[in-house]
C-alpha cells in the first residue's frame, strides 16, 4: 500500500461568495480579481453577480468558489505546502481536477457552466428536487429514519455521508423537506435546507444531466501532478481517463466522503489541507485526532 503523509481537500459548492475573501491577503485578492474578470468576461458573465440572470448568478457563485480554491491552491504552493495527494466534494472534484493540472482552469469552468442545461431541462419538465444537510445524525442515523418513515430510494438517499455528525440528503423537494422536519423531531442538531431546486447525487437528476455528462467527457484530460482519491470507490486515481470517469459520474452518485477521508487516514495521511478560503471543508469532516489534523487557510 502505497504511503501519503499531506493531502489537499476541496470543497463543493455552496459558501455565499462575500464568505471566501475575508482571509484573503491584498496580493490573495488581488490574483483573484484577475482570474474572475478575465474567465467572467470569457464566458458572458457579469462580475456584479446580481446582475445575471437567475440561472447565469447561480454558477457565477460557484465559479467564484473555484477560483477561490486556485488562489488558495496556489498561495499553499508557493509557501512549499506540496501534497501528496488530494480529493475533492462534489464539484470540488471539477476544482481539482484544474488545480491538480488534469484539464485546464478554463475548462473546468465550462463544465460548471454545463450546470445550467440540467437546470433548463429539469426547470422545464416541472419536477421540483432539492437538498439538504442534517447536523448531528450519523449515515446510519438517517437511513433509519428514511427506512421508518418508508420514503423509497426514488423519494430521497443520503446524498453524501459527511461525518458522523453531518450528513446531505437529495431528492424529491416534499420529501426533502419532511425528512429534514423528521430528523429535526429526531434530535438533530441543525437541518439546513438548500433550496437550490436540484438533486445532486442522486440518481433522478440522470435524464436531466445527459448534456452536462456528455460534456465532462468531451474534453482533453491529463494525469493529475499529484495523485486524486476517488469519493465514489476510494481508488486513487492517477491518469487522466480517471478523472474523465470521475467527473462524468460526480453529480449522479452518493458520496462517502466519511469513508474516503477514512481511507485517506488508512493510507497515512496525518496532514489534512483544506483549499476553502474559509475553512468549509473543516466544517464537514471529521479526522482521527489521534492521527492527523486538518488545517484551516487562516491556520496557514
């Protein structure tokens, strides 16, 4: 078995924008504001987010997270923080599969960008989905009470298994919605609705995704300069038609973030890096403490 001592982790989409910079230095910012105005001005967009339309502020807001994460990727870099491997949430794994040197920063934004189709299509058949996050129940805690509460994998899943504290559901908006007041009742700590009118890994956003899926494979993928453990098999993956195959399942398949960060421990990893500007990555993820520690950027 192969032995890691540093690992980067990306987060997913999410973090309000206003959120990312405040621990950014000048010379942060900075690099910032030359990579949005020129990938913005690239792909239409509006760097005043408010004036987009509705669906062109929703991937602008994530654009802003990935080019958040280079700024960070890159300041961690240059400081000689070099990793050893890396893994990625969601569309942290579009992040860094750039950062990492697979495809191109540009065309990692061109797949966000492809959000947008799924949202026309499911906009226009009608079905309402979305998500949500319980805090303070375990996997396990909440596919007891989806078992209880008899909704069928078609209704709602654990969308991505956090820790043992946070977990993200997907599917349906109604059952979204009573399962987050379920767990509430439960004892849960937080449920937090997202509202976003999508059900990202699950298996239901597939007919709606198919012009998003064509295209993460359209692009020239290379191997990674530092290998990328997989969230869906926790193999580590380094060439490129891995990562072709990573991004093109992402946004349809459940994570087991728990699991992959346990693998990550299993291999020896004892540095965790988050690449959030604002420690996002922290918030879900649980590390040994005997093991390993997880470092924030304001830490660094």
């Amino acid at each position: 078995m192969s032995t890691y001592k540093r690992a980067f982790l990306f987060n997913g989409i999410g973090t309000k924008p206003e959120k990312l910079f405040q621990a950014m230095t000048p010379q942060m910012l900075e690099k910032y504001r030359s990579y949005q105005h020129d990938e913005f001005k690239r792909l239409g967009l509006s760097e005043n987010l408010s004036e987009n339309t509705p669906m062109d502020k929703i991937v602008a807001e994530w654009l802003v997270s990935l080019i958040s994460d280079r700024v960070v990727f890159e300041y961690y870099i240059d400081k000689g923080i070099i990793p050893d491997i890396g893994m990625g949430h969601s569309s942290g794994i579009v992040s860094i599969s750039a950062c990492f040197g697979s495809v191109s920063h540009s065309f990692a934004h061109d797949i966000i960008m492809m959000n947008r189709s799924t949202m026309r299509s499911l906009s226009a058949s009608g079905e309402k989905q979305d998500m949500g996050v319980i805090i303070g129940m375990s996997n396990d805690d909440i596919e007891e009470l989806i078992a209880e509460k008899k909704f069928s994998p078609d209704d709602v899943i654990v969308g991505s298994a956090n820790s043992k504290i946070c977990t993200m559901i997907s599917g349906t908006a109604d059952a979204v919605t009573e399962l987050l007041k379920a767990a509430k009742e439960e004892g849960a700590i937080r449920v937090i609705p997202f509202n976003i009118r999508l059900a990202y890994h699950h298996p239901m956003l597939e007919k709606h995704s198919r012009e998003y899926v064509e295209f993460c494979g359209s692009g020239e993928y290379n191997a990674p300069k530092y290998p990328i453990l997989s969230i869906f098999d926790r193999r580590v993956m380094t060439d490129g038609e891995d990562l072709k195959k990573e991004n093109q399942i992402n946004i349809l398949n459940p994570i087991r973030w728990d699991l992959a960060v346990k693998k990550l421990e299993e291999f020896g990893v004892t540095e965790f890096f988050d690449v959030s500007a604002n420690g996002a990555v922290c918030k879900f993820t649980r590390i040994n403490k005997r093991k390993g520690r997880i470092y924030t950027f304001n830490e660094v």
